[in-house]
C-alpha cells in the first residue's frame, strides 16, 4: 500500500516537474485573510511570509517614509513576544526573519528549518493581532532607520540615483509615487503616536492581506494551524487605494542631480511606464535586456565596445502597482561630454524604434528570458515572496507566475518595436545629468 | 507495555485534528528535528578514471555540471601564478573554433561555461544543455594556447597584483597565509609580480599537461537530465581524455609557532589595523572532534552572536566586525580569528581577542550558549539543503574525503550530540593560545610602539616585523616618521590605559553590573557644611544637588533626553550646549569606551605618583596612575580657567571601587568632598529624573 502511494507520488512530482510549475493551493479565511500554500519536500525548510497591501503610496502627503518606518515599528515586540525578542527567537530556532517595503506593498517573512513552522505562524499572527506600538519603539527606530537611510541612500555612491530618488521627484506630478520609500525624517519624526496606530487599523487587517506558506510542510498540519492563530483576527473596513493618475510626462524635462559620493557622471535618460501588471511590462523587460543586458547587449557594444565613450552603461527597470519608471543610463570614458552619450543612446533607440531586431536576436532573448526564469524561484523564500507578489499586483492572479514563459513567447518582434515607438518619447522623457558634488542649487527646466 | 501504547495513541490523536487548539501566550514548541532525506546520486566510471556522479532534479528545465579535479597540491615556487595564468586563457576558443565565436555561442544559448585551475563548469536549459556541455568539454580538451592570448592575460595578471598592492585587505590575506603555512607551502605561497614574470607559455602548458587529467577527475552533474543521457554525453565527449599520472610533490610540514608572537607588517597608507591571530590545524571531516570544533568556533567568534562580536564591537566599540573560522582540509587548515579596529585601539584589540580564546579554552561554555550555537548551525545547515546541488557536493565530499556515505545524514544527529566537555577539549586543542601568531597589517609608526609594550598572561608579547613579502625584517626605526609630535613615546594606548583603569577598579564584568549609582558628599567651605548629591544611571540619567544646610543651592537633572537647571526658585531648560554635553556621556564609567580623539601625551607627577596623561579632547584630560591603573585626577578646561578634580582613597562598594575623597580645585578656591555613602543599584528610581 505504501509502496504504490509512493510511486504515485514520485511519478506525479515528476509530471508538475516538466510542466515547470509552482505548485501552490489558495484560499480565504473567514477574516478575508488570503492563504496561499505551495508544498516541497525537497528539503526541510519552510518560509512563511505575509504582504500587506499598503506601501509608501498610501501614505499621506506630508508623511512620507511612514509606511517603511512603520515595517520597523513591527518588530517590536507584540503582546506574547517581549521586546526585543524578535530576532532571538528566530535565531535561536535556526532560521532568520527579515521585512521589506515598496512603493505598494510591506512584506515580513522568516525562514526556518521545517519543525518550526507552528512558530514562524504565531508569530506573524501575533504581529497582526497584537503588536506593542509605543513611543519608546518609535524613538528607537528613528535612529536605526536614520542610519539606514545614511548607508542605502546619502552615503552610497549612486544611492539617489539607486533608489529613484531623482528620477520619481521628476516624472510623477500628482502620484505618491513622486516621493521615495525611505521618505524624510523630518515627516516621519512629525508623526504623532496616535498616527502609528490608526495606520495600523486601517491597513494592517486580515483583509488586506496575504499569508504565504512554502516549502515541507503538510498541508492539512498547515491549514489547521493557520486557521488556529489567524482566524481569530478580526477583519477591517474595506482597504481604501490610491487612484490618481498623472497626465503624460509635460516634457522634455531637463534636469542636473548632485551626489557628493561619486566621482564619475552618469547621463541618465528616463521614461513612465505603465503599471506591473500591465502586458507591455513583459514587452519592456526584453528591451531592457536589449539594450543592456550583459557585453551582448546593444547599448553595450555600441557606447562600451564600439565608440569607447562609455565605462558602462545601466539600466533600471522599476515597476510599481499603478507605473512604471525606465531608465537607462551611461557613464562617461574620461572628458566625453555627457551629451554626446545622450547622443549615442538615442541612436539605439532609435534602432529599436525603425528596425525589427533580427530573427537570431529574438531568439537569444528568448532563451535568455527562459534562462532567468529556469533560474529564479530556486528558493522557499523566493518562492513565496513571488506568489505574494503576483497575488498583490495581479488582482488575486496568482497563477500567472506560472504563464511568463508563455507571455515572452507571444510577444512579436513587431510588439518591440511598438513598444519603443509608444513608450520611449523625447517629449515625455527626464534628460538627467547626475554629477558629482553637492551642488549649491538643483535645477529644472525645459530641455532646450 | 501499556505506557507505550497509551503514548502511541496520543500521538495519533495529536496528528490529526484539523481544529488544532493553540495558546497563543506561549511560544510553540518546535517539532520533531526534521528528517534529512538526501539522495543518493547515481555514479559511473570511465576507463580513464573520470568518476561521474549524477543528480537528478526535474523540478527546472535545467542542468548544470561542474568538472573537479582533486589533485593533491603542490608548491608553484618562482613561478606563483601559473595556474591563475592557466585558468585565464581557458575558454579562449578551441582548436576549431575562435574565441568571439566560441562565448557568441554560449551566449545565444543563454549558457554560462568558465573554467578554473582545477576544473571546469557549464550550466544550461536542458535543451540546450547537451551543446554547452559539448562546447565546455572542447574547450578544456582541446584548448588554444597562442601567445597572444597568453601575452594579454598576463598583463592583465600583473596590472591586478598591482592594483591590490595598496590594499590593506588584499597584503593582510596573503601575509596571514604565508605566515600560517609557511611560504614554500602551496597554501601559504602567493604570486608577485616577479613570479608572474617568471611563467611563460610553456609552463602553462607543461601544467595542462601534468595535472588536467582524468585520474583524479570527479565530474558531478545535476539537474533536468536522466542517468542515461549523462552517460551518452560523458563518453561522447570524454572518452578520448588521456589519463596522466601527475608529478608526485611532497608538501612542506606546517609547524604552529614555538611560542605566541606578533608578527607584524606596515603598511603606510592603513587607517586601521587588521589583526588576526592564526595557528595551523589539522582538522578533518572525519575527525572524532570535528562537529565540536565547530561548535567552539561559533560561539566564539560565528556570526553576530559569537563572543568576539559581542565584546569587541557591541561592548567595546573596536570595530564594526569580529569573528573566528575554523577550516578542515586532507592536508592542513587553518584556525583564525580577525578584526579590523582603529588604530588607536590595536593593542586592546590584541588583548581582547586572546582573551576570548583564553576564555573559551580556561572555562566551559554554558548550555544556553551550546544551545543557541547548536540551533545556529542546524539553521544553517538545513536551509543550505535547498540548493539543488548540495547533494552533488555532499556526495562528492564523501568521495573525495573518504567520509562514510552516512555522513551527511547524521550530520544533525552529530551536530546535536556535541556537549559541553567536548567544546572546551575541541577550543584547547585548535586554539593555541601559547603557539598563536598575531599577525597584523597596519600603520606602523601610529601602533607598532604600543605593540612592543603588550604583555598577555604576565608575559611579554615579542614583535618580529616582516614585510608585504613576509620576508623577516629587523625592527624599522619608526621614530623617525612619527607622526605626531604632542605624543610623546610612552609605550602605551589610551585604550590599554582605559583597560587597565576598568581592570583595576573591579574589572569589567563588576562595572558592567553597576546600572546606578547613588552617592552622597559633604564638604566644607569655612564653618559651613555643603552636600552634594549625585544619582545617576547607565541609561544616561542624572541628577546633582548641592544644598548649603538646608537650602537649595543648584539642582541639575537630565533625563537621558532633555534637562533642567534649578538655581533657588528659578528653573531652567538646558542650553543646547548643555544639552550636547550631557547627551555625549554615554556611561556610568566612561572609560569603557575609547574614544576616537584619546591620546596618551606623556606622564607627569601627581601627588606623589606618577601617572599617564590622557588627553580625551580639547577640553578634558585625565591622569590614570602608572603603579596602580587608577584615575588620579581630571582636568577641565572652561572658558573662565581650568578646574581640577583630584579623586582619592578608593574604597570598594559592590565589587567596584569609587573615590571616596574627591577635592575640586576652580580658581583660588578648593572643596574636599568626603563621601558619606555610595551605593550602586540603590536609592535610585526614575522618577529622581523629572
């Protein structure tokens, strides 16, 4: 009898196998709570990972930073676990636990071997039922997020130009988009105790919510679980999101941004793109990947190789919930002029715009896409963190994660070069020199 | 009988409720240790000796294969660099094929194939894969060597050597290497631009020739491929591979030192120093002490919750990071355990440091820490089971390293049954604390003069000086280049005077302990009797209040974040100033923490004995006396003149000793304060601080 279970079970594991799939089984709790369990044996370790959806979008306008510095806030400690404690426990069962926050969207996980899954469930049950948020926690995150911001951002050479932070300011008029994630300290230190909590009630419900479960675990063991430490949550009013929408980029605009931790310029040119889950997003990661992509790539063989006017070149494919930003950038070769790299990247562009790629080209992207993807998903974490987020972007989709490959390979080369033509427009594009210093003024104005 | 069944039925009805019952006020307990289901990969031998080993894993449409060749190591002497030479003009092309035409290829399929002095990789899409595997194999079996290729490479070698030439890091790494195993060593040799100098094509020719051969080639391939189809791909590809038997060298012995010493390297350009005391081990997977070593070096020095990073960076402020490694091999391997500090702090670093080892050898570990150390590593062992090829390189360890084939399996198990004796045997026998070398790489004008002062154990540390070629050299004169000239050469660091001062007030452990203080002075100006009171805490609270009789004279309270002064009636918030300053002190004992701007500038008398001069900043020095390590006196500039504050007859309340008689000395006038009661962690509450 257990033989045969065990045969079966060895030839269904190797059917899902070559169907490329993550496997996963989803479902409600009563709370609105969304659970999403994949299942693999392989190895002893599980990851459990909860996405809210709220990020730094939802903040309010003179509060920027908050949803971030409020992610800290949430590893102070709750009703049952002291502050503190947190990382300790964690530790001290083998695993480690960390939390991340976006324009859209706050996500908590931990990793751990497999036996201590039951623990990895409380806690994060008891991070949404019971957190201790009080001004002893607000003041000391303020000096560890402070810190944070000093290394990620205004000590790290490229850290403005890394996270967006010159690049949202100047394409986004209306959208909270136009603010960065880590946001101003001042806002942040502004906020009232009262502020914290409401943030908490109104976002941090089972509702808006998606718990993920992945790696060895038993499902039935699992479900009986969740339901124990999350069911007693009580559901929130319905999640408000933001709905604004930007008029196209009034452009040309023409821009100098200054980083005191860099020596060498960047010429950056950046456009809006439309939001993740948009279909032309699969159409723009293969242009990335054309254009900058490894020492293949166009960009690179053209500025690098070809006319030496580049050191490197780069590219920053950031989709959000509601846009997109892409940006494309070189870095010059001793005296070039900036502009002459403007130059040069828009006869790349240009390229793409007039030319079809050709039949060889088109299929080393798609071998190259496969290869990303074959590649990714190779952990628990990842895995769970990709269903959260295809859950979130993707309006409840979560089985798109498994239709990528499929989408890269509907896309036509006459799609690229349509894609060129719609989205990469001088008239609504950021024309950036990012240079060195800590120039006394940043300026603004039309591209002439 | 009846216990056993009765158990066995619980544990049914454990296991299957669905409406499982939780409380959540506890902490649940983990469940059973995971079982560790390792497969066991297929293998196969060619008649050349090639020994395959196959993994296979469905899950993605991909493969990877990774060629090894154990060879057993052997000195490159004057010519280092010929095998990173080797590695280099691999995967230029082939006989058939030419370099662009050669990576286009792995390119467009979307491949990765990279060689290196002991063997090769290729990864693909399954579909693709048996094309790049073919492209690999061809370019290791039959390789282009032109002397252009060769001639750029080596350039390039050179212009890399050169470019770390200046890197701290880059001196430290090989001169520890060279020191531990010795410079004929192939584990303590490194290439130089001489060296490289040295190889010709030839060589790197001769090497191919000697040592890339079948004997002791392990090829492991994992992924989205079945037995039979490695099998067919291997003897396409394979087969033709001459078998060699490579020159036979014997390796140098590698000898501990004869006794713990400095060794010490300058570096004109370091800000800091990088210290890390080394001895060779020999510590093989197989070894019946294996898993407890391990365990002795993460807690001494693992991660972030290792004792070298709890002391030396959490309670010492030092250094951003502190930690030890402990590594196994079939020939010889290494203990060592490194930090990078300031110069200012080298020589208390160095002692910090040899204490821990000192610590963790003299006395056991607690069970707590076992615990915590045991868990840490399981972690990290399970979670590691994730990566599809930790089968391929377990199996290939069990090979290579004749380990039994359940050596994995158990490997918890082991991990697990590590006690507390065994940790301390295993910390004794890999951590020689009397056959140590501290190898550092720094500035040396700045901390070589205080290094010479350093005693451990009540004995002298001697320093011998070596160059970045870890050539022995005599003792440089670097009087001639100090760089400061307010320092006068006194042989020791305001860190090792601060250390002396917390060592003789009670020793670190005790001030530690001391989380208030409460203290209560009187003094006399002429007939009249004025108190002071002083309470503070280690979270930065104060309070002083002097009274005349009964009558209120100032009062000063800080509350770790705002204060307030209260002269008479009137009460007022602290200037900013004020409040900088108060914010600034961040402990009961401010020596615990060395600060940036401490300077020894010399020695002088006081009263009658005499004492290091610690300039702590523009406005604060004070005197530690030389005999006795305690502080004598403290000197404050203000803008209206110097204040002096002569503190005398110690006496030990809790295990620390407190003067007893501070006199301030401001102008014409001096108070001597006797104190009538000190107590620690008494007579002190929050609300003292409102």
């Amino acid at each position: 009898m257990t033989k045969i279970g065990l045969c079966i079970g060895a030839f269904l594991l190797a059917f899902a196998g070559f169907a490329q799939e993550i496997n996963f089984t989803e479902y409600n709790l009563n709370n609105g709570l969304h659970v999403i369990l994949h299942q693999d044996n392989d190895a002893p370790v599980v990851a459990v990972g909860v996405m809210y959806h709220v990020g730094a979008k939802d903040e309010a306008p003179d509060r920027s930073g908050f949803a971030h510095f409020f992610e800290h806030l949430l590893f102070g400690g709750t009703k049952y676990i002291d502050k503190g404690d947190w990382y300790k426990i964690i530790s001290s069962h083998g695993g480690f636990s960390n939390a991340n926050t976006t324009q859209d969207r706050t996500y908590y996980y931990e990793v751990l071997p497999a036996n201590n899954l039951k623990l990895a469930l409380w806690m994060e049950s008891e991070r949404m039922l019971h957190p201790v948020i009080d001004q002893g926690g607000v003041n000391t995150q303020a000096k560890v997020v402070k810190e944070e911001k000093r290394m990620r951002i205004d000590n790290a050479p490229y850290g403005r130009l890394r996270y967006g932070e010159v690049i949202n300011t100047y394409l986004f008029k209306n959208h909270p988009y136009k603010s960065t994630v880590i946001g101003t300290m001042e806002d942040v230190e502004a906020a009232k105790l009262s502020e914290f909590k409401a943030f908490f009630d109104k976002y941090y419900v089972p509702n808006n919510a998606v718990l993920v479960v992945a790696g060895d675990i038993d499902k039935q063991q699992a479900k009986a679980w969740i339901e124990a430490y999350f069911s007693e949550i009580p559901s929130g009013d319905t999640v408000p999101r933001v709905q604004v929408s930007e008029p196209p980029v009034n452009g040309p605009i023409k821009a100098t941004e200054y980083d005191p931790n860099i020596r060498i310029p960047v010429k950056v040119l950046a456009y809006r793109t439309p939001g993740r889950s948009a279909h032309d997003t699969y159409v723009l990661n293969m242009i990335s990947t054309l254009l900058t992509d490894g020492k293949s790539s166009w960009m690179h063989q053209a500025l690098v190789d070809k006319q030496e006017i580049a050191l490197a070149v780069l590219d920053l494919y950031r989709t959000y919930e509601d846009y997109g930003i892409y940006v494309i950038g070189a870095l010059p070769m001793n005296n070039v002029p900036l502009d002459s790299l403007t130059k040069a990247m828009d006869a790349q562009i240009h390229r793409l715009k007039t030319e079809l790629i050709s039949e060889q080209e088109y299929q080393k992207l798609l071998n190259t896409m496969e290869n990303r993807l074959a590649n990714s998903y190779i952990t628990q974490k990842n895995i769970a963190n990709a269903l959260a987020a295809f859950y979130i972007y993707y309006d409840g989709q979560t089985g798109l994660i498994n239709k990528q490959l499929e989408a890269y390979k509907k896309i036509t080369r006459q799609e690229i070069k349509e894609a060129a033509n719609k989205y990469f427009t001088k008239n609504e594009r950021l024309n950036l020199n990012y240079l060195p210093g800590s120039g006394a003024k940043n300026t603004k104005n039309k591209e002439s | 009988m009846k216990i056993k069944f009765i158990s066995i039925l619980v544990l049914c009805l454990l296991t299957m409720p669905l409406q499982a019952q939780v409380d959540r006020s506890k902490m649940p307990m983990p469940g059973e240790a995971p079982q560790i289901h390792l497969g066991v990969p297929a293998t196969f031998k060619l008649d050349n000796g090639l020994k395959v080993l196959v993994v296979e894993n469905h899950e993605r449409s991909k493969v990877m294969a990774k060629l090894i060749i154990d060879n057993k190591p052997y000195p490159e002497g004057y010519k280092a660099g010929t095998k990173a030479l080797y590695a280099w003009v691999m995967g230029t092309g082939t006989q058939k094929i030419d370099k662009d035409a050669f990576n286009e290829r792995i390119d467009f399929l979307g491949g990765q194939v990279n060689y290196n002095a002991e063997g090769a990789y290729a990864s693909a899409l399954t579909k693709y894969f048996p094309e790049v595997f073919g492209l690999m194999a061809k370019g290791l079996l039959h390789p282009k060597f032109t002397q252009t290729e060769f001639y750029d490479q080596k350039k390039r070698l050179i212009r890399n050597i050169k470019a770390t030439q200046t890197s701290a890091k880059a001196v430290a790494e090989h001169i520890q290497a060279a020191l531990t195993y010795g410079k004929h060593h192939p584990y303590g040799e490194f290439k130089t631009v001489e060296t490289v100098k040295n190889v010709h094509l030839a060589d790197v020719k001769s090497y191919y020739n000697n040592f890339i051969t079948p004997k002791n080639a392990y090829l492991v391939v994992v992924g989205d491929i079945t037995l039979l189809e490695v099998k067919n791909l291997v003897k396409k590809y394979f087969s033709e591979w001459i078998k060699t038997v490579p020159p036979i060298v014997s390796l140098p012995q590698v000898h501990s030192a004869q006794y713990t010493q400095i060794n010490f390297v300058n570096m004109p350009n370091a800000v800091q120093s990088i210290i890390a005391v080394v001895n060779p081990i020999h510590l093989q997977k197989t070894s019946s002490d294996y898993f407890a070593a391990l365990i002795a070096n993460q807690i001494l020095g693992g991660g972030t919750s290792g004792r070298l990073f709890t002391k030396l960076r959490e309670d010492k402020g030092y250094t951003y990071s502190a930690h030890s490694s402990i590594t196994d091999d079939k020939y010889v391997s290494r203990f060592k355990a490194t930090t990078s500090v300031r110069n200012a702090v080298t020589d208390s670093a160095v002692i910090a440091l040899l204490n821990e080892i000192k610590h963790i050898r003299n006395k056991k570990v607690t069970t707590q820490e076992l615990q915590l150390a045991k868990a840490k590593y399981a972690g990290t062992f399970v979670r590691g089971l994730e990566s599809p090829s930790a089968v391929a390189d377990f199996a290939l360890n069990i090979e290579t390293e004749n380990l039994p084939p359940d050596f994995y399996r158990n490997y918890l198990k082991h991990i697990d049954a590590v006690t507390v004796a065994e940790v301390q045997q295993a910390a004794q026998k890999y951590f020689k604390l009397n056959h140590a070398r501290i190898v550092i790489v720094g500035n040396g004008p700045a901390v070589a003069p205080y290094l010479e002062q350093l005693t451990f154990n009540g004995k002298k540390l001697p320093v011998k000086y070596f160059n970045t070629k870890g050539e022995r050299i005599e003792k440089p004169a670097y009087a001639e280049v100090e760089i400061t000239s307010d320092t006068t050469n006194v042989g020791i660091s305001a860190g090792l005077v601060y250390h002396k001062y917390i060592g003789a007030i009670g020793g670190e452990e005790a001030v530690q302990n001391v989380s208030s203080i409460y203290a209560k002075y009187t003094g006399y100006i002429g007939p009249r009797a004025i108190t002071l009171l002083v309470k503070q805490t280690k979270d930065n609270k104060s309070l002083k209040k002097i009274e005349f009789g009964d009558i209120l004279i100032q009062k000063i309270v800080f509350d770790g974040e705002n204060g307030h002064v209260k002269i008479g009636e009137t009460k007022r918030a602290f200037t900013s100033d004020e409040l900088e300053a108060a914010k600034q002190q961040t402990d009961l004992f401010p020596e615990l923490e060395v600060p940036e701007t401490a300077k020894v500038a010399g020695t002088e008398m006081i009263n009658g004995q005499k004492a290091y001069v610690v300039i702590v900043s523009k406005k604060k020095t004070n005197y530690y006396s030389v005999d006795s390590g305690l502080k004598l006196r403290t000197l404050i500039q203000t803008p209206k003149g110097a204040k002096v504050i002569n503190y005398t007859k110690y006496k030990t309340v809790n295990g620390v000793k407190f003067p007893f008689e501070v006199s301030k000395a401001f102008g014409t006038q001096s108070i001597v304060f006797k104190a009538q009661e000190i107590l620690v962690n008494q007579n002190v509450s929050t609300a003292d601080f409102k």
